[in-house]
C-alpha cells in the first residue's frame, strides 16, 4: 500500500485541492483528507497497519486548533512529519 498523506482542513475546497495537487504531484503516496478533527480521527483509526508518511493541518479547526490535533498525532506517530498552516492573516 502507499504511504499516506493526512489532510485536515474545515474548507472542504481546500482540501479537495490539495488532495488532487498530491495524487498529481506525488503519485508514490495517497492523500486522503478530512474536514474536522473528529473525521481525521476517523480516518487514523481505518488508516491502522498503514503508513502515515505526512500530516498537513490547518491551525484553526473550530472545536481544536490544529496544535492540538498535531499533540495527539505526535504521540501515536512520533516521527511522522507535519505541517501547520493557516490561511487567517492574523490569529
């Protein structure tokens, strides 16, 4: 199976976007994205035995901020590599 790619945005746009720009760009990986922490949850918990070779987050999620998510990643994937991001131009 390909490693995995982890999206987590609350625009569903945008992560459509970047989940078709890494299945272009990266065809050795799969992208797989979700819209609010309780889904990206959801989709670790399917994604167990897989590779998490990234995991891309927007800072501003509603109920948790993106930090927080990355928290609780980094605990069950301590290697795995993230990026947080934001498209607010203040917090």
């Amino acid at each position: 199976m390909k490693p995995v790619i982890l999206l987590v945005d609350d625009e569903e746009d945008l992560v459509s976007v970047l989940r078709d720009a890494i299945d272009l760009s990266l065809p050795g990986d799969r992208a797989v994205g979700s819209t609010s922490v309780e889904d990206a949850e959801e989709t670790l918990a399917h994604l167990e035995g897989q590779e998490l070779s990234l995991v891309c987050v927007d800072h501003r999620l509603g109920g948790r901020t993106g930090i927080e998510f990355l928290e609780s990643i980094r605990k069950r994937y301590p290697k795995v590599p993230s990026i947080l991001f934001t498209g607010q131009a203040s917090q």
